[in-house]
DNA sequence: CGTGGCCTTGAAGAATCTCAAATAATGTGG
DNA sequence: CCACATTATTTGAGATTCTTCAAGGCCACG
C-alpha cells in the first residue's frame, strides 16, 4: 500500500497560483485511500460512481434492478494482474477505485499496452467474443474492482430494454474509444500522439472530480509509448519539447498543463 | 455496373500453374453478379452466409427465430456512402455482396480508414454508443447489404439467451479485432503491417470460399496506407519489396502470394 | 550508501515521408 | 475510335522523424 505515497504534491513551488483548479482535487494516494476499507452491501445504486460506471443514464425502475445484480469486490495491488490473456472469461470488471492497463504480450515478449482504465470504467469485454480474455490487465496502483458475473449481466440485460441498451452501449463505447486510439497512431507525429493522450486523460479525470489541468501520472514513459506507438525516449523528448513550448509542466510522473488550447492546437493543427 | 469488370484475370501469363488453387474460385465481378438480382424472401436461416454473419453459430430452435427479424436490402453503387458520420443510428448493416470501407473524416479533410469489410461482415456497431454513426461506410465495389433496425435486434436478444450472446460476441469481436489492429499500428514497421494486412484478407478470402492465395485489391494504395498508417508511397514500396523477396505477385491490385511461410514470418519475427 | 528502476539527453543511424517525375489505366467528350 | 484529362501506381532522391545506442542523473529502498 506504501508504493502509492509516491511524489508527495511539491508544485507549490513552481506552479503558480493563478490558475485555480476549481472544485477539483489531484488525484493522490489519500483520496483513493479514503474510498478504500468499507464493506458495504455492494449495490450500485449508492455507489459514488453511478454517474460513471454501469448505471450510467439508468432511471429509477431500471436502476433498482441493478442492485439485483449480485457481485464481489476485488482488491488488486500494484503491479499485480487482476485477469491474464487467455484466461477464462467469467467476470467484467468495474474499477473502483486505482489505475489498470490492459496489454498483449507479443511474440517476441514485447509488450503491447492497450489501453489504461480508470474509476467507473469496464474491463474485460474484449473476453466475450471468445470466452478468454483477449488481453491482461494490471493494476498501475493498489486498486479495487467490482467483478461482475457475465452471465449475470446476460441475465439482467434480458429482463429490461433499457439494461440492454446501456451494456451494449458500453461495449459499443470500447469500439468508438479504440477507433479513436487507431486514428491517433495511424496518422499522427508524436506530439499529437501525446498531446491526445494527455487531453484525453485530463478530461477522464475531469469528469471524476479531479483536477483536469493537473495530475500524476500512473504509468510509465515505456507503458506511455507502448500505447501510442513510439519508444519511451521518444516520449520523455516530448514531453520536454512541450515543457519548452510551455504547454506543461512536467516533473516526473506529476503534470500540470499550462496552455490547454495550446496543446489542443497541437493535436489538432486545424487545415494543413 | 461495369465499373466491377476491371482487370480480367489474366494471371496464367505469369503465374504458376503449379499452385494449384483448389476449391477455390478467384472474386470477380461474375461471382458477385451472381448473387445479385434474386429478390427471395430475406431470411437468414436460408442465406449462403449464414455461417459467417449473424446466423453463425446457431442451431435451429434460436435459428428459427432469427428469421422473424424482418429487414430490407439495399444496393449501394462503387463509390457510394451506405452511412456517414454523425448520422442518426437506426441500423445494423451485415455485408451481403461487395466491400465497403469505414473511414473517417480527420479535422484537417484527410480520411482515416479504419476498416474493410466483406461479405457476413457487420457494419455500424460504434454507432450504438451514441446514437449516432460514428464512422462512415463506403462502397468499393458495387454491394448490397441487409439493413437490420437495431431496435428489432434488440428486440430479439431479449427473446433468447443465445441470440443475446450471439450479438455481444459479434460486437465484442469488433473490440478484438481493433485490439490487434492497433498492436500492428503500434508497434510493427511497415513490411509487418502490410504482411499482417494480406494475411488476414487472405484469411478471411478463404473463410468465403475464395482462394486464400491469388486475389483482387478492392482498395486503393492509399486506403491500404491510411489502414495501416503508412502512406501510399511506402505501400507500394513495400509491395515492390515482397515482389522482390519472392514473397508475391503484384500486378496492380491483383496479388499472388506465393511463399506463405515467409510471408507469415515477416509478419511474426519470432523472437528476432 | 550502494543498487536498481525510471527518466532524460545526446549523437548516429534507420525508417518513413515528402516532393517530383514517369508510366499506365480509365473515363470523357467529341 | 481518338485526343485529352484524370486517377492510380511506381520509383528516385533528399528531408525529416523517430529509433537505437550510450551515458548520466535522480530517487526510493534496503
């Protein structure tokens, strides 16, 4: 539990003051240590990540059939692997609380990350089409999830037409999400590529309650690379190029971005 | 309809007779005609493609069910889109004859491909996710489709277990399937993706009953360079280069490959 | 206080892209 | 059916980007 009390928040320093992150906190060991020991029946109705997670969007008379749904919470710690490829696909998995990569091992013992998954979002569809996972998944941090029976989930999305649309919605989210990540590696230049990755992981956040403007990151330079297709090298020189063209501030794994339209523009230079 | 009479196979010239192409028949313009004009009642328990779209998989109670999904044709033109972006979502479209393109429009005018799609495929599932398509779907040859209403599909899942898990899977597969699109964006060189790009049209080519070894390109250099995130230049070089390696034939978009093995292993150097 | 993991930075090399030109195939309109 | 415009493809040469190899720094941890 100790590995997450990393970078103590040291910003004060150099950040400064103006730039208020409004309603927000940064997301730190503390916060996610306050959501950690409780027991509660596990219900999503009164989970913190409704808005988020599964019940996303669901009313009343279908939301109290969620809580039908009966399932277990897991805790996974850092660096452990909460399912591996090829592993028999049994449970979805709703994050809780802590960051997890999904990667492939490739044939040469490389390693291919797929994506990185943060609180109320899903993991594990990419089992269905096969019944074993298509990929691993790791926690980046000390992490919890709800495990999910999937035939179960089969279950529930019979008995209600909107249960139904909001899971098939959700799988259908994965396959717009990676459309998107395949845009990004197949026609950008490593800044865009990074400058994606950064908007796109300050507006998750956002939407969690934190900080958009400044975070810390639970990967590292080589998982960075390994998603968006270029060296780790490669990404630490970015990340410095856009420290120079102050677009951020970065130290380590903490960043703050200082010229969001900025970056923006660099991901999307608007005509040629 | 002339526009699918292109290049008359007229490979004998410089192809080996040896390889010899069993059961197989090359996909030409005559094979589609003759799937064409026929208006029989539109079932899939009937269909020549039930064992690779929708039906695949199913035994004959759930099967039966399948046939009181009700939905039409359509024709789409070479060249011609079946849906673009941002257009409401109302229906599932599974490829009946032809192939179609998804793409979409990048900020800047040029076009990102992010799939081909053959005969059983299906088309839209990212438009579940918002109600909207969120790519568009274009002909490359002139193709017909059925057009299923989602609501119906909905309908139907809810009726029976299997057919639930038939459309998740399929959905699911379309996660798989981009999952291993990106491993080739992000992190193979160019003679990797274009080998890795054959090998799984040839694949699917056999899957048809078409010859896994000799085939026609229905897309452009540039469509395959935007697919696999290269540029045309380079896919044509790279083409020459697999010429050269005796790996293929390349007349334009008429290709033979003749050393499967090494095309395998350029794809998957194993260990290096 | 030394070790190992992670990150940064430099320099050289390789892969890919850009620009440019030539060729071939296709379609258009007389 | 021909001249012409158009598009797709191939190929070369130089520019650019990214990777590879190498070295050094920082930091947490034992």
């Amino acid at each position: 539990m100790t590995e997450l009390a990393t970078v103590p928040v040291r910003l004060g320093s150099r950040a400064t003051s103006a730039a208020a992150p409004h309603r927000s906190r940064i997301a730190t060991a503390e916060t996610l240590a306050a959501l950690r020991p409780t027991s509660l029946p596990t219900q999503c109705s009164n989970c913190h990540l409704k808005d988020l997670c599964l019940p996303c969007g669901m009313e009343e008379p279908d939301l109290e059939r969620l809580d039908e749904l009966r399932f277990g919470r897991r805790r996974v710690r850092s660096g452990d692997a909460l399912y591996h490829a090829g592993e028999r696909f049994q449970f979805v998995y709703a994050v809780r609380a802590g960051t997890f990569k999904s990667s492939l091992a490739l044939a040469d013992g490389r390693e291919q990350v797929s994506g990185f998954h943060m609180a109320g979002e899903l993991m594990g569809l990419d089992g269905v089409a096969n019944g074993q996972h298509a990929s691993s998944a790791t926690a980046l941090e000390d992490a919890e999830v709800c495990a999910i029976p999937h035939a179960h989930l089969n279950d529930l999305a019979r008995s209600s037409t909107k249960m139904q649309m909001v899971i098939s919605r959700l799988m259908s989210r994965e396959i717009v999400r990676e459309h998107s990540l395949m845009m990004l590696l197949g026609s950008m230049n490593a800044e865009e590529r990074l400058a994606g990755f950064l908007l796109n992981l300050s507006q998750r956040l956002k939407a969690r309650g934190y900080s958009s403007q400044e975070f810390h990151l639970r990967m590292s330079r080589a998982e960075i690379g390994s998603y968006l297709g270029m060296k780790l090298e490669t990404v630490s020189r970015t990340f410095s190029a856009f420290q120079q063209q102050r677009l951020l501030e970065v130290d380590k794994r903490h960043i703050r971005i200082v010229d969001l339209d900025g970056l923006t523009r660099v991901f999307q230079p608007q005509s040629h």
